[in-house]
C-alpha cells in the first residue's frame, strides 16, 4: 500500500506525520510528477466524503501551519460542495466542532495571537454554514453570538467579525451564491435581529478596553450602514459614544 492508499484508507487512524510529509512535498518537491501525483491525493482526499471527520485530529496533532491549512481547506470544500447531502447529525457534528473550536480560538489574548490565521478561515467557514442553516435551522444563532459576546472581551471582537462577514455575505457578496429568495429571508432577518447586535456595538463602546475589540466593532458597524434602519444612526446613543470613545 503506498503512502498515498494508507493516507486515503478511512478505515484506519489517521497517521498525522505522513501527512505533514505529504503536504510538505507539495510545497518543496521540484519533480512535476510527484507533484501532479501529490495534488491528486489531495483532491482525493477533500473529495471523501469522511474527509470532514479527520479535520479536528489534522489540527490538534499536527504542527505543521502547511497541514492545518489543508485540513481547513478540506472543511470548506465539505462545506461548499457537500453540505446539503451530509446527514443531520454529521451537519450537527460539523457546526458544533466549529463553534467550539472558534470560541476556544478567541477567548484569550494569546491564543488569539497564535491561532490568527486559522481563526480567520474558520470564520468563513462559519458563514458559509450559515448561509445554508441560518435562520430556519439555527434560529438562535443571532442571540448566541450576541450572549457569549458580553462574557469576554477578545471573544467579542471576533463574534463582531463574524457578524461583519455575514453582513457582507447577505448584502454584497450572495447574488451568485444564493437564490433571490434565500437572500431576501438572510437580508429580512438579519434586519430584524438587528436590534440584538445594536446592543452588543452598544456594550462594546461602553465597557471593551481592548483597542482591536474596538476597532473591530466600528469597522463592523461600518459595514452595517448600508442597510440598518437611520432610527439607530439618530435616534440612539450611537453618535455621542462614537464622538466620546
């Protein structure tokens, strides 16, 4: 059985470190035949349909930046290309992981530091789930993120992120992604819950030390002044603290 076949065996333990070498051929390798072969194993690999499973052992053994970044790629492309076919409790499985791993990411300052690149993808990937679940199958998602905000400042000004990723999904970057009519009920409810996330930039400009924290918030209220109601431009608090911050 070559590296390759034991790579692609889902039936066995994933052998991190033969990975980590695989994946780094790729990028030292200077024999074009290895590499075709090299770039084939890993379309065959994201293309599995366990790929997904192997995502979370990918990440907490290896220590390789090259291998964490496959194995984020191998989540998005599960994401993008299978999400709809996967059972409910995989597409469970797969949201609950990413939460977790997200909030575990950004909780504290230094993980934060060490984790950046992988976070910002991991991001995406949320945004990408939830524009197939969100609103109908993850109707609280607005007051979570909003909820888990208040309880810790660097965890905060990621989920401002992730909401500014999302608004810029549902009101730029959607139209050749999305049917007319899933557009509309993202762009209605996220109006909607507006009110919830008004409150959060709200707790941020009253209480966050954190300068990235923030920043983040306005460049994320930025986004939202294409398509917010004016009554929270005039007709709240938002003018005085943003003119007393």
């Amino acid at each position: 059985m070559t590296e390759f076949e034991k790579l692609l065996d889902f039936s066995q333990p994933l052998d991190v470190n033969l990975l980590d070498q695989v994946v780094m051929a790729m990028y030292t390798c200077k024999d074009d035949s290895q590499r075709r072969q090299i770039n084939a194993f890993m379309t065959s690999f994201q293309e599995h349909p366990q790929a997904w499973s192997r995502v979370d052992g990918i990440l907490e053994q290896t220590k390789c930046d090259q291998s964490k970044f496959f194995a984020l790629a191998t989540l998005e492309t599960c994401v993008k290309q299978r999400w709809k076919v996967l059972p409910p409790d995989q597409r469970e499985a797969i949201k609950s992981y990413i939460v977790n791993i997200i909030v575990r990411y950004s909780s504290d300052e230094e993980a934060l530091r060490r984790t950046k690149t992988q976070l910002g993808k991991l991001n995406l990937i949320l945004v990408q789930i939830l524009k197939h679940e969100w609103p109908h199958n993850w109707k609280d998602f607005i007051p979570q993120i909003v909820e888990s905000g208040k309880t810790n400042e660097t965890l905060c000004g990621n989920n401002m992120q992730i909401l500014k990723l999302l608004s810029e999904e549902v009101f730029e970057f959607s139209l050749k992604q999305l049917t007319s009519k899933k557009i509309d009920d993202l762009k209605e409810r996220l109006t909607e819950e507006f009110q919830l996330i008004y409150q959060l930039c709200e707790f941020v400009m009253q209480n966050a030390k954190n300068v990235l924290t923030l920043q983040t918030t306005l460049q994320c209220f930025l986004r939202f002044l294409f398509w917010i109601p004016l009554y929270y431009v005039f007709e709240t608090q938002l003018i005085d603290m943003l003119l007393h911050k």
